[in-house]
C-alpha cells in the first residue's frame, strides 16, 4: 500500500488525529477545517476538510518519482509533515533534506537558527487594528551579535489594499473578507516600524525548545511561508495564527481556538503559566522603544549637560556657548552622544528634513574630535514584562451607595480590559471595550453601566526643546444608569485633548479641554479638566476633576472622579471609586476585580 508496508487503514486513520499532525495542517476541529485556503497547501482535494485523506495523499506523493523540477517535489514542499512522519512510520529512504530539493538545501543552509522567540509589540491607541498590541516571531542566530537586527523574523497579517479607510477595514477584518498570511522579513524592518515609527516597545521570549524542533520549525517555515488564510480580526488574528503555528513545535497549547475573542497578549500569559511549570522560556528581553531611549537619554544627563545640550540642538554646533567649553572630556561626550541620538530620532520621524541631516554631521564632525569611550547600556530596570502585567479580561463584584439610592451590588465583566490603575506598564494609558455591569438588589435586576468604549493616551514622554507638541487624549462612548429607580439611562459620547507631564516616575498629571454630549440631560458640556495619577506599587489612583458650562442649557457643570486600584495578588485586586456630578448625588463603589 502507498509503495510501502504500512499495517492497516485504522493506523493511519489514528495517526491522523494525532495532535502535530492536526497542527501542521491548521485544522480546526471545531469547524472542521483547515484555517489555510491556499489550494497548493493540500495535495488530496479533500485535505483541508480531512485529515485522514491529506495523511494518505502526503504518504502517496512521497513515492511518486521527481519530475522534470524536482524542487516541486513533495518531499520537497512538505519537509516538515515528512519529518514528522519519518517517526510514526518507515519511509523507505527518507532524508530530512533529499539532495533533490536544491531549494529547501539552500533555504535552510542560510539560515543558521540556535533558538526561536515570541515576540509581543505593545498596543498603539493611534490605530484601532493596532490596539490591542501584535505579535510575531524571531528565528534567532547567536553566533551574530545579541537581538542581531538581521535574524529573521515571520509575521502574520492581512492583505490590505493600500490608502484602505478605517471604516473598511473593520467592516472586512471583523467578517473575514481579507486573506492574510505568514511572511518572512529581517528583525530590523519590524524594529523600524513598531519601535522606530510607532515608538512601541517590543518584548522578546525566547523559548527553551530542543534543537531537532528548531530544525522542524524551519521546515515548516518553508511549507507555510505565502499560503493564504482568512483574517478575522477579533479571534483568527495575528496573535492567534502566531500562536497555532508555535504549537507545532510546543507540547502544549497556548491559543483557544473557542474563544470569540483573542489578544495577543494572552498567548504570552499561557506560555508564561507553561513555563512555571515547565521553564519553556529562556529569557524575557526588552526591546524600548526609540521614544523612551531618548527620553531615557535625556534624563541620565546632568542639569549642565541638559542645558548645553538643549543650546547646542537650539542654536547648532557652529555656536557651541561657553558652558559647554567648560565641561570636561566626559561630559562633552555625554552631551555630544546625546545630540547625535536627537537627531537621529527627529530623521526617524521625518527624513526629508535635509537640516536634521546637516546637523547631525556636525554633531559627529565633532564627536571625532573627542576620545573614544564606551557608551553605557540604558537600563529600563522597572518595566515589567507583559506576562506580569494584569490579565486583559476582568470581572469584577462591588457594592455601591449613594444617598439618593439604597445600596445594592453590582457585577461587571470586560473582554478586554486595560485600565489607568491597573498593574501594567502603559502608566496611565487606557483601552477598555464592552465593559457592561449589571446591578442586582432585592427588588430588581437592572443595566447599571455599559461602556462601549474607553482609551485614555498621555504624553509622558517629552523633551522641553521639542517643537512637535505631543497631545493627551481622550474618548469615551458609554451609556449609564442615572436614575436606577425609574430606569433612566444617559447615553453620551466625551471627548477630550490636552498635555500631561510626570514630574516624578510615579506622578503624572494632566489638563484636557473635554467636550461631550448626553442623551438624557440633552446637553452639551464643555469643560476644562485636570487630573492625575500617583503610582505607589500596588496601589494606584486615579482623580479627575471638571468644572465647565453646559452650552444647551446654559448653567455650570462640574465632576468629581476618584479611583483607587490594590493589587493583593497575580489575578486580584480591591478598588474604591467615588463620584461626584451636577445633577446626581455621591456615589460610592468599593469591590473585588478578577483578571483572566
């Protein structure tokens, strides 16, 4: 049978369901077929709707003699499914690259790869396909320097036409109308977009696996690379598809193929939870974004070096002021290094700026004039890493009093959930979607709050001789219980922009002009806000205070917003928020929130 011996049909029908098998050919079970639409990845018709016939189709083509261009050969095109099987049944002849395959020879001999890291880009609120973070994967090389920007990196995204407008693209990622597919880039071009471009951080894991299972990954780089799939952009995307093709080579799942849902962060809290209990991840490494290098830059500097440096990028080398001529050696240095560091940061931002260019030769023109010194390493010693971050699905129980109503409890559940005072390291920022509470008492069960949408975005890093202002920002879009006894509702939509500051690590304070409208009071509120956040390590707080003018019925208005944030565990932690606005009496809300 097949040009081989092989034991009888219910072998191969076992071997079938054999979880790598199933892998390999991105079945899923639930729907019952392969995530992969790319017709040349199936060599039965009916492979990507059954497993058992695309195992025999795979076992036939191997003893099918090589034709005229052997590279199109399936032992050629599929290595990874024959290395696997190589273990589960006797291929007569079987070579892990047949010398035939010219191709996949030369592919895997260029590439030199010791280990393989998940990689996790940070959400960017700018871009709503982009908030939720991204994640791909690295094909390291050791023998290059350490996070050498040259090691291969595969990525998984959608085909998008370009100059798409917004509405589009959630229109037709949320209903699988794009293809999307794996691909092959060096490190340094994610690096440019995501660090360089976005200024987004950038986690590495890099995984303890085997070296036969680094080679089997490659093999099935080379099956896969190219081969269409459809995007979904709420459950099969980027973090889930990275995922399903890392559990070819793990010997545990990290992506829930039942979930509506899936983040990308959620892969790299389930390999972090594999690894407690396995030590599946060699090391956690960060990857800051060029941002926060700078800014970093800027504030291991001296207050003498800061001010020559500000002078120098103010009015240009060529009227270097006295203070800087009075600094030592080391201190030149440090300002010199500094300039030139600024200056490729404003040409990463904008290239075309032919001045930036001018002056950043300068800069150099004189950095050669001064001794050679090793730069010091910038360390980012209080950055957590994702996976120590709270998890992104909350729920949470409270009860809550006011005076105008008596106490009842009230729970709440969000798929996705990162909050200004929760344990993570956007220090502030905010992104939280469908978050809804349901109130309950003895006398009634009732929609307290549904939150459809809430970002918050601070500036915190800011240079004082900058020309480009960085806004703070803001936009809620929810709807609330304002009177539950008569059940009456508000729907608004706010919105506000502004500038923030951190004078310490831990304080951040900030002032936005907000503008919103409400269904219920049928107003439309201007005012003024300021706010802060204080960090104090497992607890933080949050405060915004509003005093405007409601432009529809022409009175003030003002608000009050108190919340405070315990962490007492990894999944758990207390709040206390209070809340104070015309029109509504104070409102008190202390409970537990659960992270999942």
């Amino acid at each position: 049978m097949f040009g081989a011996d092989f034991n009888q049909d219910s072998n191969l029908s076992k071997i079938s369901q054999q979880r790598t098998w199933l892998k390999l050919l991105y079945y899923d079970e639930k729907n019952q077929e392969s995530d992969v639409i790319a017709n040349d990845y199936f060599l039965s018709t009916q492979g990507r709707h059954d497993p058992l016939e695309e195992l025999k189709a795979t076992i036939e083509a191997y003893y099918k003699p090589f034709g005229i261009d052997p590279n199109t050969h399936a032992m050629c095109q599929f290595p990874a499914r024959y290395s696997w099987l190589s273990r589960k049944l006797e291929l007569k002849g079987y070579q892990p690259v047949n010398p035939k395959c010219v191709n996949l020879r030369k592919s895997i001999s260029d590439q030199s790869v010791d280990s393989i890291s998940l990689m996790f880009v940070g959400g960017y609120l700018s871009n709503p396909a982009s908030s939720f973070g991204h994640s791909f994967i690295k094909l390291n090389n050791h023998e290059q320097t350490k996070n050498n920007l040259f090691d291969l990196s595969i990525s998984y995204g959608a085909d998008v036409p370009e100059n798409e407008n917004m509405f589009a693209y959630m229109y037709k990622g949320l209903f699988g109308k794009y293809t999307a597919a794996f691909k092959d880039k060096y490190f340094f071009t994610q690096d440019l977009v995501y660090s360089n471009n976005e200024f987004r951080d950038i986690w590495e894991y890099e995984l303890d696996i085997p070296k036969e299972k680094v080679s089997m990954f490659q093999f099935h780089l080379w099956e896969i690379l190219g081969k269409n799939f459809t995007y979904l952009f709420l459950n099969k995307n980027c973090g889930y598809e990275v995922a399903k093709m890392l559990e070819i080579i793990l010997d545990q799942d990290i992506a829930e193929s039942s979930k509506v849902w899936f983040a990308p962060v959620e892969s790299i809290n389930t390999l972090a939870k594999i690894d407690s209990q396995n030590g599946i991840i060699k090391q956690r490494i960060y990857h800051p974004s060029e941002q926060k290098k700078v800014y970093k830059k800027y504030q291991e500097l001296s207050e003498a070096e800061k001010v020559t440096s500000a002078y120098l990028i103010e009015k240009g080398m060529e009227d270097s002021n006295q203070t800087y001529k009075t600094l030592n050696t080391t201190e030149k240095t440090n300002v010199i290094n500094f300039v030139i560091m600024y200056y490729n940061y404003l040409l990463i931002k904008d290239n075309s700026i032919q001045e930036y260019e001018r002056l950043k030769k300068k800069a150099l023109i004189e950095r050669f004039s001064l001794p050679i010194q090793r730069e010091t390493e910038l360390k980012f010693p209080d950055v957590l890493a994702p996976d120590y971050n709270d998890k992104p699905i909350i729920f949470s129980i409270s009860h809550n009093t006011s005076k105008k109503e008596s106490g009842y409890y009230s729970m709440g559940f969000t798929p996705y959930a990162i909050t200004s005072t929760g344990n993570n390291n956007l220090e502030g920022d905010e992104l939280a979607v469908l978050n809804t509470e349901i109130g309950f008492s003895e006398e009634k069960l009732f929609l307290k709050d549904f939150n459809l949408i809430s970002i918050k975005q601070f500036n915190r890093y800011s240079i004082p001789f900058e020309d480009e202002m960085k806004l703070s920002w803001q936009l809620e879009i929810s709807t609330k219980n304002v009177d539950i006894k008569n059940e009456r509702y508000d729907t608004f939509i706010k919105a506000g922009i502004g500038n923030s500051w951190m004078p310490t690590d831990n304080l951040l304070i900030y002032a936005m002009l907000d503008a919103s409208g409400h269904s219920h009071y049928q107003s439309l509120i201007v005012s003024p806000e300021i706010g802060m956040r204080l960090d104090i390590g497992v607890a933080k707080v949050m405060a915004a205070f509003e005093d405007g003018y409601d432009l529809a019925k022409m009175r003030r208005y003002h608000a009050t917003k108190i919340t405070s944030n315990i962490n007492i565990g990894k999944d758990m932690a207390l709040f206390l928020q209070y809340e104070d606005q015309k029109d509504e009496c104070n409102k008190l809300m202390a409970g537990m929130r659960f992270f999942f």
